[in-house]
C-alpha cells in the first residue's frame, strides 16, 4: 500500500500535467475519483474482471491510471482531448479492453454493469464487475432502474463506487435536487451498502475484499479537486482549465504532500 501511495502521487501529477498541456477542465471530479481507480487497477483488478466507468467526465483520472500501470505510454497522453484522439474527454471504446463502452452520458454505467453480471452469471463465467458512478447520476432515473434491478436479480459479484464529492455542473448536489445520500437509501432497496473515506486506500480495498458476491454499494466521501488547496470543494473546477501560475501552483502542492 506504501508503494500504492506513491504511485498515486505520481499519477496525480501526470494527471494535471496532462489537463494543462490540453487547456481543458473537469479537473475536480478527476482528483475526487482517482483514488478509486488506482486501487482498483493497481491491486483488484484481474484479467477476467471487468470496471465500468460510469462518470466519464473523469476519463483524464482512467487513462492516468493505465499509464501508470503501464497500459498507455507518455505519447498517447500527450494526445488527450486532441484532435482525432484516441483519448478522448469521454472514454471511447475499441482501443483498450480496459474501456469496453463509451460512457460519459450519465446515468447508463451502472445499467451497463449490471448487463455485464447478469451475462457472467448466465454463462457461468468468472470475474467481478466493478463500476464507478458520480453522485450527480443519481438525480438520473436509469441509475435508480438499474439498481432495482440489481436488487431483483442474483447476479455475479458487481461492486459499485459513488464518488460522493458532493458537487456537480451548477451547485452542490443538495441544491440542485434535495436528494441526501446514505447507505440507508441502498439498504431500503435491499442492497447491501456502505459509507467509505474515498481517499483511503485502505478503505478501498478493504471494500473490495468484501465484495465476493451479489451486488455492493459504497458511498465514497472525496473532496471535488483533492490535494489542491484552490480547487477543494470549489463547484468552478468542474469546469475550469488551469492557467501557468496555477498550475505550478498545484504541482507544488502536490509535490508537498
């Protein structure tokens, strides 16, 4: 986990490197949800295991998470929200077996995974399904179709991870739809759900250990722009792209940590 730790920094460096060599933004939700991923790519995952990112506005955090795992080289970041990009702002499909959907139209990740366990269970094939939701897909009614279907069927193991930082496009998600999450709201629908620090790598793969069978639910606290003091808990950088001064700014800050 030490060297976990490390690996993090490290990605989250080349992760702002590489949104401020492409001039674009949805840096926030991309450090919220990084740590999720690097444990899951770099300590869950195996080959017959599928991960769903169902908020594919935080494509810069997926595809800094393959490089670091050695799955995209320097070249192809370089590339990120380029004309004619494999990299695209959304994940695109075809190119990499780590990305099996275009995902980024939020609401659907979640239907898609559940699609990928009831296929595993019907074929009797092994491995796990993992995805990853933003909290604002849960304003979306095909998030709450699907975990009623979740809750119906008795599928493969299907973990889902909602990157609860609390913000979204236009406010916090308590202003823009009233919806208080907690892991009772999972549980009234008989799901098995927990609350977790989104950050803690521990935590995390504690989570996943627990995750054998049927379909679990973690409600991740992060912090929108996490390790940037300026980009904390700030709605804007949902959107923002950095200039030069914030950008040293920000790899001086994370270089301290």
């Amino acid at each position: 986990m030490e060297k976990l730790k490390e690996a993090i920094k490290k990605t989250r460096k080349r992760l702002i490197e590489m949104h401020y060599d492409s001039g674009v933004g949805h840096i926030g939700g991309n450090l919220s949800a990084l740590h999720i991923m690097m444990v899951l790519f770099h300590t869950v995952l195996e080959a017959q295991d599928t991960f769903i990112l169902s908020k594919g506005h935080a494509a810069g955090a997926l595809y800094a998470t393959l490089w670091s795992i050695g799955r995209l080289k320097d070249e192809a970041l370089l590339q990120f929200h380029r004309d004619d990009t494999k990299l695209s702002g959304h994940p695109a499909p075809d190119f990499l077996p780590e990305i099996p959907f275009s995902t980024g139209s939020l609401g659907h990740g979640l239907s898609l995974a559940a699609g990928i366990a009831l296929g595993k269970t019907l074929q009797k094939q092994p491995g796990r399904v993992f995805c990853l939701l933003s909290d604002g897909e849960l304003q979306e009614g095909s998030t709450w179709e699907a975990l009623i279907f979740l809750a119906h069927r008795l599928l493969a193991p299907l973990t889902v991870f909602i990157d609860h930082n609390e913000l979204q496009g236009f406010g916090t998600t308590k202003e823009v739809s009233g919806l208080q999450l907690t892991a009772e709201k999972f549980r009234d629908f008989g799901l098995a759900a927990e609350e977790i620090d989104g950050h803690d790598v521990y935590a995390i793969a504690s989570a996943c250990k627990r995750s054998s069978s049927g379909t679990k639910i973690y409600l991740a606290h992060t912090c929108k722009g996490y390790g940037i003091s300026f980009m904390e808990n700030q709605m804007e950088w949902h959107y923002l792209s950095m200039t030069e001064e914030q950008y040293m700014q920000a790899l001086k800050e994370l270089e301290s940590l």
